[in-house]
C-alpha cells in the first residue's frame, strides 16, 4: 500500500503544478491550452 499511496501523491503534486501554471497564465492573460475560448464581440 505505500507504493500507491506514493504514486498517488506524485501525481497530486504534479496535478497542483499543473493547475497553478493555468491559473498563472490565466492571471497574466496568456492562452491556455484547452481553456475557454474568447468572448465573441457585438457588431
């Protein structure tokens, strides 16, 4: 059971990274890949 509960900790810290780096592009108006698209403008 330790080698789970290491692996599942492994991908926790890499999901968190993950999320933080959206979350920082986000924050600095970059695009993130799979994110939401643009807002269409009025004519």
């Amino acid at each position: 059971m330790a080698v789970l509960r290491d692996y599942w900790l492994e991908i926790d810290a890499r999901e968190q990274k993950d999320i933080r780096q959206q979350l920082d592009k986000l924050k600095s108006r970059e695009r993130v890949l799979g994110g939401f698209s643009d807002i269409p403008t009025a004519p």
